[in-house]
C-alpha cells in the first residue's frame, strides 16, 4: 500500500511540476508583451477585414451547418430500432 502512495505522488509531482513551471513563466511572458500581442492582434484583424472578408456570415453559415448536422444525428439516434426492443418476447 505504501508504494502506491509513493507511485501516486511521485507521479503527480512530475506531472505537476514542468505544467506549473511552463504556466508562469507564460504568464510572465504575457504580462510583458501584452502591448505587442495587443498590437499583431490588431492588424491581423484590420488585415482580415480590409480584404472583404465577412467573418461574422461564414461563422453563421458554419453554426448552421453544424447545428442541422447535430439535428440529423439525433434524429438517426432516436429514429433507429434498438436491438434490445425486438428480442424481449
């Protein structure tokens, strides 16, 4: 039992350890070029829409594909004989 603790631990703590390290020293990246994050964000997004593109209507034509797709597969899921329904004479 004693060696499970261990395993359990040792495990958690090399897991733990480098995400920890990896997320402050992101979080101190960030903090210290947020204006230049700020600002490449910016002009990508000025870029994308000088050339015409109209985001907003490709992501409502991309929810409405993806919803009607979700409606179908309930449909089928729902509409299909269960196996477990013919077999209980």
């Amino acid at each position: 039992m004693r060696k499970v603790q261990f395993m359990a631990v040792f495990w958690t703590l090399l897991i733990a350890v480098p995400i920890t390290a990896l997320t402050l020293t992101m979080s101190a990246y960030i903090t210290n070029h947020l204006i230049d994050l700020s600002n490449g964000v910016s002009s990508l997004v000025q870029r994308v829409f000088s050339q015409g593109r109209d985001l907003i209507f490709e992501a409502e034509v991309a929810g409405l594909i993806a919803g009607q797709l979700l409606i179908l597969a309930i449909l089928l899921i729902t509409l299909l004989p269960r196996r477990s329904d013919h077999s209980v004479e």
